[in-house]
C-alpha cells in the first residue's frame, strides 16, 4: 500500500499549532489575505499564517522553519508594491501586525523603541503631546517594520531623510533563530560593519526585524502648505530643480501631473483646481522662516508661469490638502473604473528629472497608454501609475514593457529602478544592470551566509 510522505511544512504547522493556539491559522481567507500585497504578482497562499507577538516567538518559529527548511516570509500591512510579501514558495507567512507596541520614548535625546507592527500614524499619534513627530511618510498606513524592509521614503525625505537615516538600531532575528542587535543609542560610531544598514532594505531576506530604535524630531513651531498649478509639467519639473538648487529647505515638495491632478479631484472631491501639473509644498520652521521661504518658491513658480499659489497654515487646510495628496495611488487606480495599474519608483539626480519625468510621459503616449505621475520630486524621485485593461490579453505585458523603457531611461541618466518601494519581484531583474554582475555577487554572497538554506523570503532580490 503506497503512503504519502508527510511534508516538512505539516511538521512545522504542527508544532506551531502547539505554542501559537488560534493564532496560527490555515484558514482559506486568512491566507488569501496573506498572498501577495497591493501589486499585480499572481497571488501565492501560503501553507499557514502565524500571528505572532514576540521576539522569542519569531526564534522559535524561525529555528523550527530553519532545521526544516521550510520557508519564512515576514507580513506586515500588506501595502508593498513589488511583490514583497508574496510567498512564491509557499511556508509559513509571519505577521508581525500585532507587535504594536511603544516600548520607550527619551524625550531628552529624541529616540524610541518600538515593535514593527507600529504604523507610522500610531507613532505619532503617541508622541504628539510630547512635541516630538516621526518624519517618514510614505503615504500609506504601514508599518514601520516594512518601511525598514523595504528602505521606505516618502513626502518629508527631501528634508528629513528616508527611514535609513532615521533608524538608529535594531533588533533582528536572523534566519537559525539566533537574536542580535545592531546600532544603539548614541547618534554615532565608528566600531565595525554597520550591521542596521544591512538589514534596512533586505526585505525581510536576511533577518526579520523585531524591534526598532529610531532617530524623532521636534514638531516645528510653525508649518505652511502651499499649492501651485502650472501650464505644462516642464514648467513644474523645472520650479523644482531650480527651488532645490537654490537651497531652500522645503518640507515637502510633490508633483501631479494633469492626469493625477484629474484623479485627485473626481476622487478626493478638490474643488477650486484644474487638471493641470501642480505643486504640492510644504514649509516647516519658526512663523517667519516659513514666510520667507514660501515667498522664495513662489517668486521662482512665477518665473515659469506657476499660478494660484495658495498657502495656508491652519492644520484643516494642510491635512485636507495632504490627504489628497496621500490618497493619489488609489485616485490613479480609480481614475479609468475597470483597469489595473502597475506603478514604477524611478529616481534620478535632480539635474536629470525633467529628461526623466517628460521622457516617460512621452513614452506613455506613444505607448498608447493613460499614466498618473505623481512624485517625490525634492530628491528626483516619481511613480508612473500605467493603467492597463485587464481583459487585454497582451494589456499587462505591454505595460510591463513600458516599466522596463522607463526605468531604462532612469538607469541611463544615472538614476535608480527603486527609489523607495524596494526590488521585491517586480524590479529584481533590474538588479545586475544597475549594480554590475560583482556587486550582485557579493550580495548573494551575503544572503548565503546569513541564510545558508534560503528559507526567509524566497524568490525575492534574486530569482533563486
């Protein structure tokens, strides 16, 4: 009589089964949730989610997966754009979502310690009455143990830097179990590799993230948002180079072109704009810093045709106009009812972002295609949503194919495939013609010796 070999991974379930109770699930739905994140990868279910709520939970889990060399792959709110949380191999899908909570805060050095399930808009809803914010915006309610994966950016980076810059240690479960901590405390060192930068940005494929130190900031004593719409998105791509090189210290400056700009207003009912490239910009500072510094942007907006250059700095204007701009992803999306969209993450030095953002709207043209830009553009960083008709056979590929002409021209002007949504599946073949064939031999070589048998997020970075 033949008899089926039990599977590694119903080992795995079992035991799990044992420890986490009803918080290791297999559920249909459960798992549906956990097959693939807000991208246009085939979902993948995996085996079973384990819901899990501490470091020695993730050890436990990650040296039992370890010794039975079934796959790991770290969950958090499933906002990723690249296939991060995709599990191609099926295993053990680790949310870490509810690990929330706010294990310090030294107001006298400005840090915290946090678990990763700590959503950006949590954190800061905490630290608000202690005058201190957390700067790292990407735009989506995540985590901000998946914006470390993932070496998130966003709207405040062009002053406040990225989440690299403000992570000042962690705690990292690697993939046999064993727990280390990088960074510390103190704003600097010079005493070894520095470990936290390896980890920020590895996508959940070297270590899972566990805890996270990270850099606050005083809330400024005053803030302006201000709006300005121009003729032509030339004339908005070059206000910003020349606000940038002019070294005026912006908060936040983002670019819509018309087609986002049509989106934003249908979908987040902005009444008073018109369907042209505009700048969204904020100022942070004293009252009179702010002042001048608006006054700077708008003489330059002014000098190419920039027009109706509002601001405003009570807090009802600024959060309504940046809730717009935070909601341009799902506005894109909406913008053709029926379609799908893929979004690129290009960015290039600030002297090359018009050859950029005007080469790929042009190329979308030609291609046939309707796209929302919508951009970073203080650091030369933008995002292409290219909405296609699924029920066109060749409508994806096609679109795949114009990511590819745009991140190429990205590439040739210096630039980068990934400014903030990391490589994930989506952007992996990319890797070696942007880092050379080397350089992503000793990133596989790193992979290989912190994870020997490949169990934590396989099928990212690399395709093996």
């Amino acid at each position: 009589m033949n008899t089926i070999a039990p599977r590694p991974v119903d080992a795995v379930i079992a035991a799990l089964r044992e420890f986490l109770g009803d918080r290791l699930s297999t559920a249909q739905a459960v798992r549906e949730q956990h097959a693939r994140g807000e991208d246009q990868t085939p979902p993948t279910l995996p085996d079973a989610v384990a819901f899990v709520e501490s470091t020695e939970e993730v050890s436990r889990i990650l040296t039992l997966c370890h010794h039975h060399e079934v796959p790991v792959v770290a969950f958090g709110a499933g906002t990723s754009l690249e296939g991060h949380v995709n599990p191609v191999r099926r295993g053990i899908s680790l949310d870490l979502s509810r690990m929330t909570r706010v294990l310090e805060v030294n107001a006298e050095d400005m840090d915290c310690l946090i678990e990763p399930g700590v959503t950006r808009q949590q954190l800061n809803d905490f630290l608000r009455d202690q005058g201190m914010f957390f700067p790292v915006d990407p735009g989506s309610v995540c985590t901000i143990g998946g914006m470390c994966a993932t070496r998130a950016s966003g709207t405040n980076a062009v002053r406040y830097g990225t989440i690299r810059e403000n992570v000042l240690g962690l705690e990292v479960v690697l993939a046999d179990g064993r727990v280390i901590q990088t960074g510390g405390r103190a704003r600097k060192g010079a005493n070894g590799y520095d470990l936290t930068r390896l980890f920020i940005g590895s996508e959940g494929t070297l270590g899972v993230i566990t805890r996270i130190r990270l850099r606050l900031h005083g809330i400024p004593e005053a803030m302006s948002a201000a709006v300005c719409q121009f003729p032509d998105l030339a004339a908005a791509v070059n206000t910003t180079i020349v606000t940038m090189q002019s070294g005026i210290p912006v908060a936040r400056i983002e670019l819509l072109d018309a087609d986002q700009m049509e989106a934003c207003i249908r979908y987040s009912k902005l009444e008073g704009f018109r369907n042209t490239p505009t700048l969204f910009l904020e100022f942070h500072g004293t009252a009179a810093a702010v002042a001048e510094q608006a006054e700077a942007v708008q003489a330059i907006a002014a000098d190419f045709g920039g027009e109706g250059f509002t601001w405003a700095t009570d807090t009802e204007t600024r959060n309504r106009l940046w809730q717009a701009r935070h909601d341009a992803y799902w506005a894109g999306m909406a913008l053709k009812p029926g379609f799908r969209g893929i979004t690129t993450d290009v960015c290039v030095p600030i002297s090359k972002l018009a050859d950029a953002i005007l080469g790929a709207k042009q190329d979308a043209i030609e291609a046939g295609f309707t796209t929302c830009i919508v951009g970073h553009v203080g650091d030369g960083n933008f995002h292409q949503i290219i909405l296609f008709d699924p029920n066109d056979p060749q409508g994806l590929d096609k679109a795949w194919e114009l990511d590819r002409k745009i991140v190429a021209r990205g590439l040739a002007l210096g630039g980068t495939c990934s400014g903030e949504h990391g490589v994930g599946i989506g952007k992996r073949e990319f890797l070696e013609v942007e880092h050379g064939a080397e350089a992503l031999a000793v990133m596989r070589s790193v992979k290989a010796a912190l994870d020997p048998k490949g169990i934590l997020n396989p099928g990212k970075m690399f395709r093996n």
